[in-house]
C-alpha cells in the first residue's frame, strides 16, 4: 500500500468512528513510514498515537486519588515542564563548525548508532552533553543537528518556568518527565541550562535548591545508557561545579573564525541567487564581521539579500551580485 492508501483509510476510519481499524492502520502507517525512510513523520505519528491513547484515558472527571486522577495530574505537571516536543531535519550540514568540534560530535552520534556494540564489550555510552559559549554561536542548532542525526524527538524543557514557580515541586516533576523521555526514547534538551543556577536568586531557599540539583543529579547518574540529555547555556559559571561534571562531552561553541565566517556567508548565499562581485568585496566583508556572531552575520546578510533584491529593476538576470555596501552597513551596525 502507498502512504496515500494509508491516508485515505485514516480518513474513512476516523470520520467512521472505527477506532480499532483506525489504530491498526496508523501503525501500519508508521511502520510503512520507517521503511521508506520518513523517520520523522514516523516519529512524529507514534507520539501522536502514544498521546491519543493517554487522552482517552484521562478523558472526563476523575475521583481523587483513582488511576485517572493521577494521571491527569502527571500530564498537567509534564505539560509545565515541556516547551514542545519536535523532530528535527538537521544534519550535520547545517551546522558551521571546527573539524574537531564535527568530530567530537560525529563520534558522539556513533556511539548510539553503535550502541549495542558498546555493550558487548560493557563500555559506558556517552550521553550526557552540554554546549555552552556565546550566544547566537549554535548552541540550539548543534542540539537539534544532533536530534535530526540520531533521528529521535525531543523534549525542549522549560527549566526557567518551573524554577521561578513551584519549586517544592520540580524534584517531582523532573523525575516524571526523565521517566517519560526515556520510555518513550525522546532526547531531553535543557535549553537555557543555567536557569538552574538563578534559583539561588529567586529565592532564599537554599535548602530547596540543593534539592533540585541533587535531583538531576541523580537522574544524570540513573540515565539509562541508551537515553540521551543535551544542555545548553551561556552562562557557565552560573552551573554547579558537581552538575557540570556529570557532563561526558562539553562542547564550547564559540565566535566564528574567518574560515567559518566565509563557510556561513556561502552556505546562506547558495539558498539566493546572489553572490559577491568579487573575491575583494567577500574578504573585505569577512574582515568586518570578526567578533560578531554567526547569528548577527546571517542575519545581515538577509537583510542585505532582500534589500539588495527590492533595489533591482530585473530580478530575472542569471547574474545577481549583492549590494555589498549595504551588507557593511549592516555589520558596521552590529558592531555598535
Ligand atoms: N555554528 C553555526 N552554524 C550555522 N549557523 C549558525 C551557527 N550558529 C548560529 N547559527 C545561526 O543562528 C541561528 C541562532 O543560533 P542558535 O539559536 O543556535 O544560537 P545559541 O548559541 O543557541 O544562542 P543563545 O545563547 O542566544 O540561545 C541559528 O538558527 C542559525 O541560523
Ligand atoms: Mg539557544
């Protein structure tokens, strides 16, 4: 059957109220799917699936204390904890980078592609990693290369949001949402890492705080071998020194050398039709963009492309050079 079949008996099915036909053929859609290599939409289906059943589980009013009653609770405290949960389409491609820093993480993929191998000989999987560095640098990005390359979900968690409320329940949460990341195979990705650390600010309980970090200090050192948790932060010296240990991999991303620098201004110029009239004005413009970031260069430059294209009387010429004195315009601006 082709995925189109699959849809159109989806369609039949649901709008039937058939839910037993429904559920079969949407795990033949998932399979069929994996086979044809759409991980993500296959992906993306289970958890759809997975969500559906817990629905009707928790659908209507619950007694207190019966099974539905704390599952209803366990998803209201999960849902707090979870920015979202996506698939992730990059690649390696994607992502401007040393060659050490390439491998480092290529090795870092291999070790769960090769995870059973690992096994065999009882050696210890890496996967615990944090990004840190500068901001606009590819933190973020690495994370989601990383979740496009092993083909997994991820839950993006929101450790600002449960730190500032209710903090005497986050030790709680945070077990609920590792127990469930991992049945579930989905990477954890804590985005902003160091929000753990402004706890201290927030409030005077230090008592409270201590606990939250020994928390994930235990949940790192339980981490199922085969379950993977990704942090990011730009602010290092905010994070325990005991937090950061649990770390098997810390990656500093960092400002772009001049090399990166052209490697980013042509990646982001091959998705246009525009290149530099010539190597001088390139080099010129990668000598003004050294200290700034590879978010605030690639923002210039589409600024510059869609500026340059607004300037032009015939857009539909094969050779569309970029108006390379706005470009500097721009970065002379970010530098300020
Ligand atoms: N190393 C990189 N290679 C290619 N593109 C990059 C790189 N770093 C940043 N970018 C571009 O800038 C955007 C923003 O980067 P990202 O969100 O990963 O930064 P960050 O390090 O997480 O910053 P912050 O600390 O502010 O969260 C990316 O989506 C990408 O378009
Ligand atoms: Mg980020």
């Amino acid at each position: 059957m082709s995925q189109a079949d699959y849809i159109k008996d989806i369609a039949r099915f649901g709008l039937e109220n058939d839910q037993d036909q429904l559920l079969e053929v949407l795990s033949k859609l998932i399979e069929h799917s994996r086979q044809t290599k759409k991980v993500n939409l296959a992906l993306q289906l289970q958890s759809i699936l997975k969500e559906g059943l817990r629905a009707q589980q928790t659908k209507g009013l619950a007694t207190v204390g019966s099974k539905k009653y704390y599952l209803k609770e366990d998803d209201r405290a999960l849902n707090e904890l979870i920015i979202e949960k996506l698939t992730s389409d990059y690649s390696f491609e994607n992502l401007v980078c040393s060659a050490g820093i390439k491998e480092e993480l290529t090795y870092f993929v291999q070790e769960h592609r090769d995870i059973e191998l690992l096994n065999k000989f009882d050696l210890p999987v890496s996967n615990r990693i944090l990004f840190h560095g500068p901001s606009g640098c590819g933190k973020t990005l690495a994370s989601y290369v990383l979740a496009g390359e092993l083909d997994m979900m991820m839950y993006v968690v929101n450790l600002g949001a449960i730190v500032s409320s209710k903090l005497g329940e986050t030790s709680k949460n945070l077990s609920k949402l590792f127990r469930q990341a991992t049945s579930e195979n989905c990477i954890i990705f804590f985005d902003e890492f160091d929000s753990i650390g402004k706890v201290r600010d927030y409030s005077q309980d230090h008592g409270e705080m201590k606990r939250v970090v020994n928390t994930i200090l235990q949940l790192f050192d339980y981490l199922p071998q085969n379950s993977i948790v990704i942090a990011a932060t730009n602010q290092m010296q905010m994070i325990d020194d005991a937090l950061l240990r649990r770390f098997d991999m810390t990656i500093n991303l960092g400002l772009p050398s001049n090399s990166q620098i052209q490697e980013l201004i042509e990646k982001t110029l091959t998705k246009s039709p525009f290149k530099f009239r010539t190597k001088k004005e390139l080099a010129e413009i990668i000598k003004l963009s050294e200290g700034l970031s590879f978010y605030l260069i690639q923002r210039s430059i589409i600024t510059a492309i869609k500026r340059t294209l607004f300037g032009l009387k015939d857009v539909e010429k094969p050779n569309l050079y970029l108006d390379s004195a706005i470009l500097k315009e721009l970065i002379l601006k970010e530098k300020v």
